[in-house]
C-alpha cells in the first residue's frame, strides 16, 4: 500500500513539475548553489563530514576486533578425506534417479523410449526437429 502512495506521488509531482516548466527547477538550483556556497554552510558540512569519518573509523575498529574473536571459535575442526567422502556419497545418487521423479501422471522414461532428432535429407538445410 505504502509502494502506491509512493507511486501516486512521484506521477503527481512528475506530471505538475512538468505543466511548471524548468523555469521553477532554475530558481531551486540557484538557491542551492546559493546555499552551498555560503561559508558557515561550508563549515557545517566539513566539521559533520569528519565527525562521520571518525565514528565509522571507530565502529569499523570495534567490528574487526569481535569479528577476530569469534572467527576462530566459529571454525570446524578439519574433517578427513574419507569422511567428506563419505558425507557426499549420503548426498548425492550414485544411480539413475528413481522413476518417481518422472512425476505422478508419466511414466518413467527408458533409453529405448526417447526420441532420437530426425535427420535431415538435405545435408545443408537443418530439419525442423533440430536447433
């Protein structure tokens, strides 16, 4: 419901900019630029700019030391060859797979059954059966 509203607004707003023209969008950047090149504007964004360095400079700092803590804990111990191969013998068939895979209203379809691609009798002009 939120995702309509959204939607509706940016048509809205799309289609009511569009009727005002650029002349309106001019006036907005100038003032933005005004804006942004007010020295006091400038300070402001340079001092919260190195405040947000340092915080994330700090938490990447924290981050790394609980992720080295845990890492080694979170490790397996190393397994064998004969066990993981053992492991993936459980996992996959080592046969065809059964004929219930074929589903509940086919039957399972033999090698002697599939339908081999027809050849054509003309060589440079592939039959319709192939692609």
């Amino acid at each position: 419901m939120k995702k309509r509203w959204l939607v509706l607004g940016v048509g809205v707003a799309f289609v009511l900019g569009s009727r005002a023209g650029g002349e309106p969008y001019e006036r907005l950047q100038s003032k933005a630029r005004q804006l942004a090149g007010r020295s006091d504007v400038k300070q402001t964004v340079n001092t919260v700019s190195g405040k947000v360095h340092d915080v994330a400079d700090s938490v990447a700092g924290i981050v790394d030391e609980k992720v080295t803590d845990v890492i080694p804990k979170a490790k397996a111990p190393p397994k064998s060859e004969a066990v993981i191969d053992n492991e993936l013998e459980k996992t996959f068939p080592s046969s065809d797979p059964p004929s219930s895979w074929a589903g509940r209203d086919k039957e399972p379809i033999g090698e002697d059954q599939v339908e081999k691609p027809k050849k054509s009798s003309n060589p440079s002009k592939p039959s319709k059966t192939q692609s």
